[in-house]
C-alpha cells in the first residue's frame, strides 16, 4: 500500500481519525509512516481495527515512529519490557487511568504518544474517551487565552506513582504499577504549546499530573485547573471510542487527553502499551 492509498476518515465526534484497510503489521514504506506520523499531530488520536499482531511485531512498528519509553511503573509484558501492561482483572475494583490525564507531562521531555492495542475487552463497556486539546484552546475566550500564553505549569509523577500518592493509596492497584521511589519527575511547561507536528496551539496541562502553575499555589491554582477540565471535556471537544480485540489507538499526548472509562465489573481487560519518545515543546 502506497502513502497515497492511506484512507483516514475524521472520527464522528471532537478529535481523532480511523485509518481504515489497512494492516500495520505489513505496513513498511517510509512514506506511509511519515503519513501518519502527520495526520497523528493533525488529528490528536488514530484509530485503526483488526490489528492483531504479535509483540515483536508492534515494537517492529511502534519504533518506526520514534524511540520507545519504556515506562518505569507500569507492569511490563512478560519478555517484552517495550511493552508496558494495562490490565485488569475480573476481581479488580480499581481501573488504571480513571482520570483524565495525558501520559508523561511529568518529564522534562514529554512522550510523543502511545499506542495501545486491545488483547482482551469486556463484553462491554471499557470504552476510552479522548479529548482534543486544539478544540479546548481554540474555543477559548481571548482574554483567557491571553492569560493562558503567559503561564506555565508544574506536573509531577510524585502525588499519583510516589509512596505517598494516589496509587499507594489503592490496594487495588499495587499489583499492577510499582516502583514508587522512581516517581521523582518534576518539570515546567507552558501552559500553551505550539504542537511539533501540526503547528497549532493546544492546551498543555491535564488534571491528573499538573499540580499547579508556575509562580501560584496549588489553591490559588485548582479553581483555573478545575474551569480548563470542564471545558476542555465538552461534548464538542471529544470522542468515546469502543474497543474490540485488535483494536488500536495511537493519541498524540501533546494533543489529546483520555480517560479510562471503569464501568466492567467482573470482567477482563488486557492491553498492551508502548509510549514512544518526543521531542522538547515550546510556546
């Protein structure tokens, strides 16, 4: 398949786009990755089905668009450590990544994004939702956005993966994410960035890993962070994607965020995750 064959179809909601009849498990022409390494920064997230491969197979693909990350807390694919595992058992209560968050803001350089491919789904339910950062600015009011381009913001790992933080704090959760004397990230960004790819202006923090704008407290800070969810959660700014065995979404982080929807009691959930390197972000 060439790049020009590529059929991206706009997701039927706020952000992402499914690339339909296509195996990336035979995908290999340079041009057909640099095409969706583009629509990925134009889009936010990409959705693809039927992509059952094997894991040599998806870090083969996964490190044609970048450097893996190999997560320092989540459990790890057996003989696999590129592949991090989001998991949950039937007798879980807790679900991994229940809040709205986008993956490692927490670094100084953040991850490009991360793929996850669906091994076994719930017979229903599980469903992950997606938000769109660009819609989320751009629907701001000037004066907002003006306040907006002079901050920055202060994310950390330390409250949600460190022994005091929220993960501590499930028993639920400890047999599946670990390592919390590693949960030492602090970093700075702006608040607005000029994403890498696309070149448009998104919103840069999330609720889950940003602990307040540079200069404030974290009071002074929740109520701004508190309005910017709210917003940026609108109906008009996302998209609620059903998962199927095979199914794969690769979200951009310094464009979307996503949430984990914890609404299968009793059932399974496995998925594979590789998070791939980014690149510095600025203003």
């Amino acid at each position: 398949m060439s790049a020009t064959n590529l059929r991206i179809r706009p997701a039927e909601g706020g952000v992402g786009a499914f690339v339909e009849a296509i195996e990336l498990d035979s995908l290999d022409d340079d041009a057909d990755f640099a095409t969706l390494r583009q629509a990925l920064g134009n889009h936010g997230v990409l959705f693809f089905r039927n992509q059952n491969m094997t894991p040599e197979r998806f870090i083969d693909v996964a490190r044609r668009f970048g450097p893996i990350n190999v997560n320092r807390f989540f459990a790890r694919t057996e003989g696999y450590p590129e592949i991090a595992e989001v998991r949950k058992e039937p007798h879980h209560t807790d679900n991994i990544g229940s809040r709205w968050h986008t993956d490692h803001s927490y670094d100084a350089v953040p991850a490009l994004g991360s793929i996850l491919l669906a091994r076994e789904t719930p017979s229903q339910g599980g469903d992950t939702i997606f938000a769109n950062m660009y819609g989320a600015y751009n629907s701001l009011s000037d004066g907002l956005k003006k306040t907006l381009q002079a901050l920055s913001a202060v994310h950390s790992s330390r409250h949600v993966f460190g022994r005091e933080g929220s993960v501590a704090r499930s028993t639920d959760l400890q047999d599946r994410i670990a390592n919390p004397d590693d949960a030492t990230q602090d970093s700075v960004h702006p608040v607005v960035i000029r994403h890498p790819i696309s070149g448009k202006k998104a919103l840069f923090i999330n609720p889950q890993f940003t602990v307040r704008f540079d200069g404030w407290t974290e009071a002074e800070s929740a109520p701004l962070i508190g309005y910017l969810e709210g917003h940026a959660t609108r109906p008009e700014h996302v998209y609620r994607f059903n998962w199927q065995p095979g199914s794969i979404a690769f979200w951009d982080n310094r464009a979307t965020w996503h949430l984990a929807i914890n609404d299968y009691p009793g059932e399974r959930r496995l998925m594979h995750r590789i998070t791939l390197e980014g690149e510095p972000i600025a203003a």
